[in-house]
C-alpha cells in the first residue's frame, strides 16, 4: 500500500472549499464517494484510493487593502499504486486552481 501526505495553504474560506469540494470535485466522472463535512471528510474511488482531506483557517493575507481568505489543506493519501495517487492529485488541482493569466 502507497502512502502519501501533504498540506496545502490555499485561498479559499470553508464554506467555499466545501461547496467546491462537494459539488464539483466529487461529482466529476469518474465519482469519487466523499463522506463528512466541515472540517474533515473522507474519499474514497471505486480502484481503492482512500483520502483523509482536513481544513483549517489560517489568518488572511493582507497585501495593502486587500483580504484575501487562507486555508490550510491536509491530504492523506492511500492507494495500491502511486498513480493513482498522482492522479487524484492532478483531479484535485484541476478543480481547486483559482483564476490567473
């Protein structure tokens, strides 16, 4: 069994990283099953791959006037083989990547 831990400082408050999680993330083919609300959930795919996803606020970032959310995502990840790892990681990137140029 593959092993993998990570954490995240992202831009997102909770109730916007929980509707995104919930909504579009889970959804999205092929269905991932994701069980619990805020803070913590689980989700699980039909190869096996288990994911444990924890939030916490952290203080904003300030930039002169300018608020900005801040949000600390851990990720633990278990699967058989690492790329399936790698590709929940490239799922989960995908979907909580935020605008730019």
């Amino acid at each position: 069994m593959k092993r993998r831990q990570l954490t995240l400082d992202m831009g997102y408050r909770p109730d916007e990283f929980a509707q995104t999680l919930q909504g579009g993330f889970c959804s999205a083919e092929p269905r991932l099953q994701c069980h619990g609300s805020l803070p913590e959930w689980i989700l699980e795919d039909a190869n096996g791959l288990k994911t444990r996803l924890h939030i916490a606020p952290l203080p904003e970032r300030r930039i002169g006037m300018l608020r900005l959310p801040r949000l600390q995502v851990e990720l633990e990840m278990t699967a058989d083989a690492e790329s399936s790892i790698d590709d929940f990681l490239q799922r989960f990137h995908r979907h909580f990547h935020k605008g730019g140029g």
